[in-house]
C-alpha cells in the first residue's frame, strides 16, 4: 500500500484501537478483566479419536446408566 490507500489503512487501524481500548475500559469498569487461556483443539483428528475412544469405552460399560445419572445430577441446573 501506498500514499492515500496507507493512509486510509492506518486511520481504520486507529479506529479499531480506540474502539478495542474503549470497549476494555468498559469492561474493567464493570469490575471484570480479560484472560486468555487455551483449550483443546476439538477439530484435532488425535482428539476426536480420544473422545471417539472414550465414548465407546463407557457406552459399553456395565454401569453406564449409573455413570450417566451421576453425570446428569453433577450438570442439574448448569445448562
């Protein structure tokens, strides 16, 4: 990019600053702050294979209706 075209790249950037900045203050007024964290990649063939895995193994548990309630009993009122 050059001349005008630079300019008017440099001025959205600005813009978008501003307003990431403002939204941030808004935010921490609010009494909250940002964090970042990582979680799985659930697109990973390696992690969708261990869940595949994992599924299989307690559907085919003896006990799976008894996993399943303590499961839904630990989740009551989350969702």
């Amino acid at each position: 990019m050059e001349g005008a075209e630079a300019d008017v790249a440099e001025e959205r950037a600005k813009q978008v600053r501003e307003g990431v900045r403002r939204h941030r203050d808004r935010m921490r007024a609010a009494g909250l702050r940002p964090v970042q964290f990582w979680v799985r990649d659930v697109e990973d063939p390696a992690f969708v294979e261990a869940v595949r895995r994992q599924c299989t193994a307690i559907g085919a548990s003896p006990r799976d209706g008894e996993d399943q309630r303590f499961v839904d009993d630990l989740s009551d009122g989350i969702w």
